[in-house]
C-alpha cells in the first residue's frame, strides 16, 4: 500500500512557525542590547572626553602660572549639559605641586577624578 505525501501537515506548520518566532525574538533582543549598550558607551565616552580636556587645560593653566589659587574655591562649569565642579589645593609638603580634585555630573552618573601637576 502507498501513502501519499502532498505537503506539509499542519502541525509542522506550527511548529516551524513557532520556531521561526523564537529565533527572530532571539535575535531582535540581542539586537536591541546592543544598542543600548553602544549608546550608554557613546555618553560615557563623551563624558570622559570633557572631563579630560577641563583637566588638561587647569594642569595647562598651572603650568604656565595662568592660574589664580585661592583657598577652598570651587570652580563650577556647565559644558554640554554636564556639570563639572573642580578644586586646586597647593600640597604643602612638596615643592610647587598641586592637587587637582573634578567631579562630573550628567543627569545619570556621576564621575570623580583627582590629580596631581606639579610647576
């Protein structure tokens, strides 16, 4: 006796069907991580570079005496949106060298940095 094979049965429509949905859903989730991910690096990044070039620019200053020291002063910058908040102090236990202390504040994080430079 023969059998005949028109075609598909149903359930294995279904179930390829099934299978397809999930390995789309794997895929676009996958997808979707790593465009948050990116895009969470692509705003740290952009921190870190502000807040190297404010710092590069008071070592700058203190190098070539641009820079005008007074005592407990806090320097308070708006650049792109971010805050930066920076103190210098004198170390008075070495000679011409001083401390650099910035903070870095977005909406969402918050980064910390000091320094040290000396004349």
């Amino acid at each position: 006796m023969k059998t005949k094979k028109s075609g598909f049965i149903s359930i294995e429509c279904i179930m390829s069907i099934a299978i397809l949905y999930v390995a789309v859903y794997l895929v676009s989730t996958s997808l979707y991580n790593c465009y948050s991910f990116i895009s969470k690096n692509v705003s740290n990044r952009e921190m870190l570079n502000i807040a190297k070039k404010y710092l590069e620019d008071e070592k700058y200053k203190i190098k070539n005496n641009e820079y005008q020291l007074t005592e407990d002063e806090i320097n308070k910058n708006y650049i792109k949106g971010y805050e930066i908040n920076s103190t210098v102090k004198q170390i008075l236990n070495y000679y011409q060298c001083y401390e650099i202390n910035m903070e870095i504040k977005s909406d969402l994080k918050q980064l910390r940095f000091k320094s040290y430079v000396t004349k």
